[in-house]
C-alpha cells in the first residue's frame, strides 16, 4: 500500500497514546512488527535499516543478553530486503506520540524532545496537534526543514476535555471553515518545504465519525481532506460522546472507504490479529491502526504483521518471555530518559499491563510498583512464578472503555459549521495545557 510516497509493505499503524508510544514502546512494537515479516522481507542490516529484531542479539521474544530465552535465528540467506529509509515501512507506521503545533514553535524542550526520533525509526511518523493554521503551517516546515519527519499525521480524533472544550481534536472539524483552513496550510507547507528539501512529506489526518450521533462529520470532512491532498485518512469509529465506550461502528468505515479515494486506516475495537483480518474484510480500509489494544503486548504487531502475511499467528508468550520483554523495555526507557527513577516511574503503568492476567499476587505487584532501579524490577521479576503460559484471561480488549461523556464544548460551538469572530478570538487557548507542550 502506497500512503504517498510511503510504502507500507504491511497495513498495520501504531496510534499515538500519551504517555505511552515514546521513542522506547515504539521500538518495541516495531521490532516485533518486523519478527512477523517473511524471512525474506526482514530488514537485517544494522547500519542502513537495523537489525529487525525485537531484542539485540536477534529476533528473540526475550533480551538474548540475558540468556534466558532461545533466539529464533533467522536465515540470512533469504533475509534482508533492500529497505529505504524514510520511504519504506516494511512492518508499518509508528506514530510519535502528539505534540502540538505551537509548543515545537517556540521551541518546547520536553517537545522537542519527543519529536526526536529513534534512529532506528524506517519512516518517522510525527502527529502534530494545533488549531490555528499559520503555527500549524510553522511547525510542519521545521520538521521538514530540520528533517525530523517523513509523515505527518494530523490528530482530529482527541476526546479529553481539556482539549475539546476549547474546539480542538473530535471538535474541530464541526468547523469546516476552519478545518479546511488547518489542512490547506499544513498540506502546503509540507509540499513547499519538502520541495525544497527534494523529498515529498505526506500528510494524513485521524479522526472520529463526529461529536455525536446528531452530529456527524466524518464524510463532509473526508470529502474536504482529500480536496485539499491528505495521502490518508484515519477513522476511529466512534463518536466524541462515545469517548471509548461501547462498540465501534465499522459499518462507517466502510462507508468513509466508498468515499475517497486516498487509503483509509480503520481503528477502533482491534484487539487480535483475527479482529484485524476481519475489520479489513467487512470494511474494505487498506490498513489497521492499533491503539489500547498494544498496551502491555507489544508482540500483538508480530501478530498482526504475521496474519497480513498469511503466516500462522505465534502463541501468546509465557511470563519468563514476557519478563525479559519488560527489562528490556525497561532498560531502553532509562537509556531514552538518561534518569533510571524517573523512567522506572514511567514504567510503572507498562507493568500492570504486562501482567495482565498472570498469577501475580497482590504483594508482587505493589512491589513491582515501587521499584526505583532495573537491578530492583530484574530481582522481583525474576522472583516471581515464571513458567506460567500466556493466560486466556489476557486476551481481548485492554484499556479503560469508561462510560459515554457529554461532549465537552466551547459554548455555543453547535450553533454553526463556520467559526464566530468570538469563536476565532479564543481558539489560541485550545494548546494551553495539552499534552506534547
């Protein structure tokens, strides 16, 4: 599938989540995305395309440094496509976590920060948050200028509050004047700046079908975005109101794919790599995009890399496997952070995920909780009852779905499809306060 100038040999996508796609969640998907490659489409060459393993040492489920696992060799033979970086994502796209417009204008260190990639990255994937189309337009020629991105994705599909109160995210295209203001600058200035830089940067958006069901959007803005040259559009099948409750509606993104032209990236509700094949055989989208569904099994893109293939879906890892993936996991955190307390706090969450379903007793976990150091996490993992085999009990859909939510809106937003001057005087404080500076 051709996303622009991007060729995605597999039609998977990583979404951005806050405070959980950084660089080091990122290369763990990835390299796991890549184990579930044929043999003979795996990027192996360290320099020009990495080695194409979710740990060092080879394309092992468990961190071959630690000796505690076997590597599943691969055959070098057959191994080793002639991947280009920026162009080709043999296991898919995965997406930065959001950062928005104005903080990366004005220089934000912690954006900064989040936009520098990993090296390892084969195409960088940037999502950009912002409102007002000329910072928009800004922050899009300094990825580009400073060659930071290879993809820009647009985020139309956020439902905090903090965020949509003040128009921004599921909110903003009810705005169509607006919506289309963002979109022509930022397609704009992806193609003046990539000009000049003789490389093309495309630019696709992520979106939900509307506020709620009395207000729907999502085709009026598919219609607009491709008008205006998006190379994709992303569609969470579900309305803001939803937030992530009930069921998402994949009958909408079949209809958004009878729509357009440019590919469709279906999210919502995706949990397995059978739930992938099903969504793209109901809907027709040319590729799936994976949220709460990763969260603390990152070797569910091998899984899903492995089924796009035609290639049999591995079993679930056991808890000594899954150990090792969390020192690994880990261990890049505190690299990424160069501070070990803080990044172990941050891992904290990746635990509870992890161990989702395994008989860990509530002792085990609080501990797990507390731990400061990767001497600390190795000695009470490596404590804990690991032959145990992956638990049936893990499987299906990971994260908090909550409860429907009354949208929370600028006063009056419903009123009209085109801004107020009043309206258009406030958007600035849609930035203030969101995650990504």
């Amino acid at each position: 599938m051709e996303v622009g100038p991007l060729r995605l040999w597999s039609p998977v996508i990583l979404a951005p989540m806050a405070g959980v796609t950084d660089a080091p969640f990122r290369r763990l998907c990835r390299r796991f995305g890549e184990e579930g490659l044929p043999p003979g489409l795996r990027p192996v060459d360290g320099g020009r395309t990495g080695e194409g393993s979710a740990h060092e040492g080879g394309p092992a489920l468990v961190d071959a440094d630690t000796d505690r696992g076997a590597t599943a060799a691969e055959d070098s033979a057959t191994a080793g496509a002639p991947w280009i970086r920026g162009v080709d994502a043999p296991a898919g796209l995965y997406v930065t976590e959001m950062v928005t417009s104005r903080a990366l204008v004005e220089g934000n260190a912690e954006t900064l920060r989040m936009v520098r990639t990993d090296p390892e990255e084969r195409v960088r994937s940037i999502q950009l948050y912002g409102v007002d189309p000329a910072t928009m337009a800004a922050a899009v020629r300094l990825l580009v200028d400073r060659d930071l991105a290879d993809h820009i994705d647009l985020n139309f599909g956020c439902p905090v509050p903090k965020v949509t109160r003040k128009g921004g995210g599921a909110a903003l295209p009810w705005k169509r004047d607006l919506f289309e203001d963002l979109l022509r600058a930022v397609v704009g200035a992806a193609e003046e700046s990539g000009r000049a830089a003789g490389r093309e940067v495309p630019v696709t958006i992520k979106m939900r079908v509307g506020i709620d069901d009395d207000h729907l959007t999502y085709l009026d803005a598919a219609r607009t975005a491709q008008r205006c040259g998006v190379a994709g559009i992303g569609l969470h099948a579900r309305t803001q109101a939803q937030y992530y409750s009930g069921h998402a509606d994949w009958t909408r993104i079949a209809r958004l794919r009878e729509e357009v032209d440019v590919p469709v990236f279906g999210n919502g509700d995706v949990f397995s790599a059978a739930d992938a094949q099903e969504m793209m055989e109901r809907t027709g989208c040319d590729a799936v995009v994976i949220g709460r569904g990763c969260q603390g099994r990152p070797w569910l893109f091998r899984d899903l890399v492995a089924a796009a293939h035609g290639l049999p879906v591995p079993a679930g890892p056991s808890l000594r496997e899954v150990a090792g993936v969390i020192e690994t996991h880990a261990r890049w955190c505190v690299e990424d952070q160069g501070e070990e307390a803080r990044a172990m706090r941050e891992m904290r969450k990746h635990v509870g995920w992890y161990l989702r379903g395994f008989a860990v007793g509530g002792p085990a976990r609080r501990d797990l909780n507390l731990v400061s150091s990767l001497e600390e996490l190795h000695e009470r993992l490596w404590a804990l009852d690991l032959d145990q085999p992956f638990p049936a009990s893990a499987e299906g859909a990971r994260g908090r779905a909550g409860t429907p939510k009354v949208p929370h809106l600028p006063e009056g937003w419903l009123d009209s499809p085109c801004l107020s001057e009043a309206e258009r005087s406030e958007l600035h404080l849609a930035e203030d306060g969101v995650s990504g500076g």
